[in-house]
C-alpha cells in the first residue's frame, strides 16, 4: 500500500500536465451570430458568440436559453485548438493537426472565421470540404462550412 500511493500520484500529476490548454482568451472583438450545425441526421440552430483576440486566436460559443455556453470552440494562433462543453462530449486540446475527425469541421471553420479578416488570405481547399461565405465590405455576414468526410454542416449568419 505505501508503495502505491506515491505511483498513484504520480500518475495524477502526468495526467494534469498531459492535457495542455490554450492561454486565457482575451477577445478584442465579438459579433453575435446564429449557428445552424447540423450532424447526425439531425439539425440544430444555436445562438453564438463569435470572437477575435489581438494574437488571431478565435471563439465561438454556442447558447440555447442559457447564460451557459453548451459548447464552445476554440483556435490559437499557433494552430492549437480546443473544444469543450456538453455537445463536445469528453472534449479535446491538441494541435490542429492531431484534432480528432468529430472536431475537424470546427477546425475548418475556426480557420476561415480566423482568415476572414485578412484581406486577399489564402483560400482554403480539401477534397471533402467546402467553404463558403459571404462578405459585406470587410463585414463577415456569412459563412457556411460542409464536411463530407464526417457529414456535418455548420453555417452561421452574423448579426
């Protein structure tokens, strides 16, 4: 037994510092929007509180009569990305790269919300995802992203 107490926290320790999460989010801007998000046969719309940082870090968070996010989606500068809340089930934190295939269109969609204030960005291209958006001079108003690999689809109007 006294053998094993110390091999029990040492394991609680490797786990705490296993999972990295990103630093505080400070935004610097927001917009509300509505979420369409549509998975599993099934389609919800979400009330969502998009959000930039001064470091080019990105939010979103999704409400549904609640002043608690159901879920909220995020992505560092340094491509590291997070999500957590009840419709992200056990959640993850990892680099974009690693992200599992159940995050992937938030990835995606995290990405163009992040590059659609850089005028003349990049576009982005994959096989199995299209992006599409619509702008009002440098205003986002809509942006819409579909997943064939996973079948989702998440699209918001900004208000």
């Amino acid at each position: 037994m006294k053998r094993a107490l110390p091999v029990c926290f040492a394991l609680l320790i490797a786990g705490c510092v296993a999972t990295r999460e990103l630093a505080t989010f400070l935004p610097d801007s927001s917009e509300k929007a509505l979420i369409r998000w549509q998975r599993k046969g099934r389609s919800l719309v979400y009330d969502a509180v998009c959000a930039r940082a001064r470091d080019g870090s990105v939010s979103v968070r999704l409400y549904k009569q609640s002043p608690m996010p159901l879920a909220e989606f995020r992505l560092g500068s340094a491509n590291f990305f997070e999500a957590s809340g009840r419709l992200a089930g056990r959640g993850w934190a990892g680099p974009v790269a690693d992200a599992p295939t159940a995050f992937s269109t938030w990835v995606w969609f995290l990405t163009a919300y992040q590059r659609s204030v850089e005028p003349g960005s990049p576009s982005l291209k994959s096989e199995t995802v299209r992006i599409a958006f619509t702008k009002s001079g440098d205003k986002l108003k809509v942006l819409s992203v579909s997943n064939s690999e996973n079948g989702e689809v998440v699209s918001a109007i900004f208000n």
